[in-house]
C-alpha cells in the first residue's frame, strides 16, 4: 500500500487506520502497520502493540451508536508482537489482551508471523490460544512477492496491488494448509483479504499436485479443496462473477471431506455465507474531488449482481455474515 503523511501507528492523526469496511454502517478496523512490527525489537514490538490495542479499543468504544441499535460504528482488529524471536507467552499475553477488550473483535496479522510464516510450528500454541479465544483472524498481505518479476517497465502500482498481493495471500495461505495448521485448528476463524487471491481458483490444481506428490499425499486429513469451505472470504473482487466463483469454490468443499462426503454439487447461496463486504478505504481515493470511492461503489456493485444469490444471501454478505463472524448481536 501506498504511504501516507503523518506517523503510521499514530492513531490519532487518523493516518494510522486502514479500514476494513465490512458492511455498510459498521465498520472494522486496524492500525495500519499492525501486520508489520517485524523491524521492532522484542520488547518495544510488545510494548507497541499492547499500547496499540488500548488506543484501538478507546477509539472504537466512543465511536458514535448505529442508529436504533445497541452497536458501535466501529469495531477493530488488534495486533500481535510478532517479531523475530518474541516469546511465546509474550505473543499468549497479547491475544488474552485482545480477547479481554470488548471492542476488538479479532487480530490482523500478515503472511510472515515471527519471520518464518504462518506454517511456522512455533506459532501452533497462538493458533490454539486465538481458537480457544474465538477471535478472527484477518490475513492480510503486506510484502507482496519479488519486485524483480514486475521488470523494469513504470507501471505504477498495478501490478504489485494487484497481483502481488493475493499473490502473497495465496502463498502463505496454502502453506497453512500444507502444514497442517487447518487440521490441528479446526475452529479457527480465518479471514482472508482479497477474496483469498488465487487460492479459490488453483484449488483444485493444488488438490491435484499434493495427490500426486509422494511427499504431501498421505499428511492432510481432507482433500485441499475441503479446506477453502472453513475459510472466509472478503469480497473485494470488484467482479460479479468472481464473488460467484468463490462461492461455488466454498460452496463445494464438504465434497471432499473425507469422511461422510457429500456428493452434491454445492448450492451458491450456502458459499455467499462466508464472504463479507470489503474495501481498501482509505487507499485508492478518487483521482478527482467529484467522483466517488470507486472501491466501495464498485465492490458493492458486484455484490448487487451476482447471478445465484438472492436478496437474503447479498444482505448477508453486505452485512449479516460479519455481525454473525464478529459475534455482534442486536
């Protein structure tokens, strides 16, 4: 993402919150670095992001009401140390922290964890704590994938938004999956931006190349395409028929559950269930003062007309699925 004036983790400039609008009159968010604290030392990456969630807390606590309902406008998520070799109770702490703090709803974090992934075994004893909590955990990229492969032509930023980033998502994604993680934690909340990248389309190649790997084959307890149904899925594909196609790639996934499966073909609507309305707001504003986020227009847009979902299944995505995921009740 672009940079913005002003301190980044200075929350009361209001330059240090991307938002993560997940329905129409509430609305996530987060620090703007929170998945990035890998350049701090142990203790001042701890300090920061216990301080961080306070700050958090505080702002979305004396956000306005929504209008005829006991909810805030705004709910967050928090942020864990994850540093090189923070300690384990350090980044346990944290998600107690997080949990006890009635405005946070979840945890951002990014594809590296403590510098090794987030396949990395050393992160199993948060992903049981997060589980234990219920928090959601957002995934969002933030390194992209290697400049070198963009070649030397000036295209702005297209390229490395977007492709780098669900580049980034897809990868570090399925080797969560390959690694277990899905399987040791299958009450984990996982929330991925950008629709989950690549991951819904290659799903099935994915599916294809572990089965014929004598290295993989026998480590997963369900086919790989099982594991994109416990998933979920921000909408921001600016595309009718890409929401559709991830939903049928959800809807689809107790098909290749191991035991029991279901022979069906999987109904839309039931995928469209755990897909959430998004936007990059406060990044890509209007090129001119008159026009409107087109990151918000057109994202809701492709919610409108997605072929196989109805009325129920768009007011879910637009809204009804994060009050559901987030656990906020009217």
């Amino acid at each position: 993402m672009s940079p913005v004036a002003g301190d980044p983790l200075d929350l009361s400039t209001g330059t240090g919150r991307r938002s993560y609008s997940s329905w129409t009159d509430m609305e996530s968010t987060s620090p703007l670095l929170g998945e990035d604290l890998l350049t701090y030392q142990r203790t001042q990456a701890q300090t920061l992001a216990a301080e961080l969630n306070d700050d958090l807390e505080e702002y979305c606590a004396t956000a306005p009401d929504v209008q005829g309902v006991p909810l805030k406008r705004l709910y967050g998520f928090g942020l864990l140390p994850l540093v090189p070799e923070i300690s384990t109770a350090s980044l346990l702490d944290t998600v107690k922290q997080v949990s006890k703090l009635s405005h946070l709803r979840g945890l951002i974090m990014g594809t590296r964890g403590v510098g090794n992934g987030l396949d990395d075994r050393a992160l199993d004893p948060v992903w049981a704590a997060i589980e234990d909590a219920g928090l959601v955990v957002f995934i969002h990229p933030h390194y992209g994938v290697d400049a070198k492969a963009w070649g030397d032509n000036n295209n702005g930023h297209v390229l490395p938004l977007a492709l780098g980033f669900p580049f980034e998502t897809t990868i570090a994604v399925t080797r969560m999956i390959l690694s277990g993680v899905l399987d040791r934690y299958p009450s984990l909340h996982l929330l991925l931006a950008h629709s989950g990248g690549a991951l819904p389309q290659l799903s099935s190649r994915l599916a294809s190349c572990i089965h014929h790997d004598p290295v993989v084959t026998s480590r997963l307890k369900h086919d790989a395409r099982y594991y994109l149904g416990k998933l979920y899925f921000d909408a921001v594909a600016y595309g009718p028929e890409e929401l559709g196609f991830v939903s049928d790639v959800i809807a689809r996934s107790n098909r290749y559950q191991a035991e029991g499966s279901d022979t069906g073909s999987g109904d839309r609507s039931l995928g469209s269930q755990r897909m959430l309305f998004g936007t990059d707001h406060p990044f890509f504003p209007p090129l001119n003062a008159t026009e409107k986020w087109r990151s918000v227009v057109e994202n809701l847009e492709a919610i409108t007309t997605v072929r196989g979902w109805n009325t129920e299944d768009k007011d879910g995505v637009r809204g009804g699925n994060a009050l559901a995921l987030f656990n906020l009740t009217t």
